[in-house]
C-alpha cells in the first residue's frame, strides 16, 4: 500500500473521529444545560444550534471543561480535514493521490 493513500486514510479517520468527539460533547452540554432549565424551556436533543448551546453553557458554567474540550476537538477535526483535503487534492506533489 501506498505511503500517501495511509496518509490519506489516517487523516479522513482522524478527522471523522474528531468530528464524532464534537458531537458527542455538544450533546453531554445540552444535557448540562437541561439539568439547570425547568421543563418547559429545556433544549432539544436533536434540534439545536451550536451558538445557542455554547453561549448557554457559558453562561451556566464559566469555567466547564466542555467548552474547553470542544474548542480542542472542532479545531482537532478542522486540522485533521484540511490535512486530508491537501492529501487528496495534491496540494503537495510529492505525496499526491495519483490523478486518474
């Protein structure tokens, strides 16, 4: 196997992985939040916008490890896809995906 394609292969799974983290930390923070609200304002599981739930938990818990761990993990995932994108696309020549 070719050394660019593992490259390749390492990179789109670290990003994937990084990507799956974020979302599971946004879902442990609206779980968070829901324990503080009542239930007629609580935030929905499945219908919620990223802003929202950072701000709120930002307001609740200004020194929360969440927030902190999802700054790390998104700029992780942001990091790991670039990465793949200039693995695939050729950006660098010398480890390119070979053009068909």
């Amino acid at each position: 196997m070719r050394f660019d394609l593992i490259l390749f292969v390492l990179f789109l799974g670290l990003a994937s992985s990084a990507s799956a983290a974020s979302s599971f930390i946004l879902l442990a923070m609206v779980g968070e939040i829901n324990r503080r609200r009542d239930d007629h304002s609580q935030i929905p599981y499945f219908w919620f916008s990223w802003w929202t739930v950072w701000r709120e938990y930002r307001l609740l818990y200004p020194d929360g490890r969440y927030s902190r761990a999802l700054i790390v993990v998104t700029c992780l995932a942001f990091v790991f896809a670039v990465a793949c994108f200039y693995q695939l696309f050729g950006v660098h020549p010398k480890y390119s995906l070979p053009s068909r």
